[in-house]
C-alpha cells in the first residue's frame, strides 16, 4: 500500500485493499503503543487543524497521533482565523500548505474540503463534512475486527438519521468492505438514492448487501453491530429538534433491539451521545420534550454490549495510521 500524498476526503476514494492496509496499519501502531514502542518516524514534521465546528474526539486524537509520530501542531478553532471570513479557502490552503505538511479540515460542507484539498499541496485529510466523517469509520471498523475478528459478512443496522454524516459514511465502508448494511428510520431519513446506487456498485463487487427500512423489528433481527448517532447534528438549527425528537424515537437503541439482534452482537456510538440528562443540550431538550434519554437509552450505552468507548479510542490509533501513510512515515 503506497498512499503517501494522497488527501483523505471520503472512503469512496479508497479500495477496500487501501482500506484494510490502512486497518492493519491503525493495529499495528495501537499494538506498539500499548507496548511502549515509539513511532516518531515524521519527526520535524507539522500540521494545521482547522475546526470550524467543535470537537473532543477528533481534535484529541489529531494532536496526540501527531505528537506520537513526533510532529507538532496547531489548533485553528472555529472563531480564531480568517478562514472563510477574511480569507478564502483556496487562499487558505495556499497558505498552510507552505508552512505544513499536513491539513485536516472539519467544517461544513464536503466541497469546502475538497477545494481544500484541490488547492493545497499537502495532504489534506477530513475530520468530519456534512455529507460525510472518514476517520470515525476507520476507528469503527478497527473496533469491528477487534471484536468478530473479520468485517466481511458483518451485519450493521444503522438507526436514525441515516442522511446525514454517519449513514452515508457507515453505508460506504460497509459496502467497500462486504458488510451488510441496513439503515433503519422513517424514510425521508435514508440516504440519498445517487449515493445509494454508488454503494450498490461497491457491494457488488465486495458481496456487501444494502437494505433500507422502516421495521425496527426486521433490521435489527440477528444484527452483529447496532449503530446510531445524535438525531440533531452540528450545525443543524434548534428548530429541527421537536420534528427529530417525534420522528426518531421509534429508532431509539433500546434493549428490544438489542435483544433482537445476535447475543454477541455489539453497540457502537461515534459519539457525543445524549444517553442521560447530563450535558447541556440533553437536559434542556428533556425537559422540553420530557424525555430521559434520546438515540439510546442509557441502559445500553451502559451496558456489557456497548464498546463505544473502545471505538473512541480507535480513533486516535486510526487518525495515527491515516497521516503516517499519507505522509510517508
Ligand atoms: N466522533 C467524533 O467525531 O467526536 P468529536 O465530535 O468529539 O470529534
Ligand atoms: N452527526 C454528528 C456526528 C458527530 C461526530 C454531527 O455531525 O454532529
């Protein structure tokens, strides 16, 4: 596998042998970690983050990844440039990519990105668009493995909001990887025919399988991972919350569905999740709409299934694996 100098804009653009390579790289650096042996080999090397939403996850697992293979950062929030303001994103990236080696974006839009990456002579790698989030399916296939041992065949419902980010991206790697996905949600919540028939091709190829439905019952039944996510994404207006909140509580993980799938199956979350009472926004929005929980109830957040914590942790590995190969360390 030779990636060096390649953006990572979305998995569409990656094989599913580039894929797995980039897998069994993220194992191996997580297995040299745990072991105290350091990979500093982009040492002297730097890279601009730009945020223009917020993070935990990503942003931790950027700088730490990039500390490990011995580079430095720096951290552009969302207030604390001109990007966008001042300055356009094809300036921008002319810019950072005298100075850097390496450029992650998390933003809005997929074409902010991509014109990034167009106009920047470094690599440019996407820490979470609209449309799509890359490196969270790194780290969640990694998890997948670390659990069944295998991806091809694993059967992944994904519940909610399945337009957005996470659907389209779970959707994608399943079908690169010959997974069997199912989106479970109202229908006006399933990804968009166009994507879906790009993924339909992908699974022809991998012997992945693409199931779209409303019947939580049929989608969850002998399930191997059961996935959702937030129902209000960033960026997304508070207006929205009411019609999310009255249409996706039938798709809330709950320990029916749970129970419904296989008894090895798994939990998985990108994570944040609004399981209790105990951020700002779910306490509000429950009281509001008198609710205790929302896309999963704490009871399986909480549970012996869920490895969302694991997942979490596979970002920093994955992040790691994707600006080593793309730099060339
Ligand atoms: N899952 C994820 O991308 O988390 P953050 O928003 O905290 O980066
Ligand atoms: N769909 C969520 C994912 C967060 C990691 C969002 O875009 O806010």
């Amino acid at each position: 596998m030779n990636l060096k100098g390649r953006d990572f804009l979305t998995l569409k653009d990656f094989t599913p042998e580039e894929i797995d390579g980039l897998l069994k790289l993220a194992a191996e650096l997580k297995d040299k970690k745990k072991k105290g042996i350091p990979v500093d080999t982009l040492r002297g090397k730097n890279v601009a983050l730009i945020f223009e939403k917020t993070s935990t996850r990503t942003r931790c697992s950027f700088e730490v990844a990039a500390h490990d293979l011995g580079m430095g950062t720096t951290y552009l929030d969302p207030q604390g440039s001109q990007i966008g303001k001042k300055e356009s994103i094809k300036d921008t990236a002319r810019v950072l990519a005298g100075m850097y080696e390496g450029i992650e974006y998390r933003g809005f839009g997929q074409e902010i990105v991509e014109e990034l990456a167009k106009y920047s002579k470094v690599p440019v790698w996407n820490g979470l668009t609209n449309e799509y989030h890359p490196t969270q399916m790194l780290a969640d296939m990694l998890t997948i493995q670390e659990e069944f041992g295998y991806l091809k065949g694993i059967r992944l419902v994904y519940m909610g909001d399945a337009r957005y980010n996470m659907g389209n991206s779970l959707m994608i790697a399943s079908a690169k990887m010959g997974m069997h996905f199912t989106a479970c949600a109202p229908k006006k919540y399933f990804p968009n025919a166009e994507l879906v028939a790009e993924c339909e091709a992908y699974a022809k190829e991998s012997g992945a399988t693409i199931t779209l439905t409303e019947d939580v019952e049929a989608a969850t039944k002998d399930a191997d991972v059961i996935y959702t996510d937030v129902w209000v994404s960033m960026g997304e207006p508070d207006a929205v919350w009411e019609e999310r909140i009255h249409d996706l509580t039938p798709y809330r993980v709950t320990k029916e569905a749970m129970g419904n799938a296989k008894p090895t199956a798994i939990f998985l979350h990108c994570l944040p999740s609004f399981h209790d009472l105990k951020t700002k926004i779910g306490k509000e929005m429950g009281e509001r709409f008198h609710l205790t929980e929302m896309e999963v109830t704490d009871e399986v957040f909480e549970s012996e299934q869920s490895r969302v914590f694991e997942e979490a942790e596979n970002r920093m590995h994955t992040i790691k694996a994707v600006m080593a190969a793309t730099l060339g360390a």
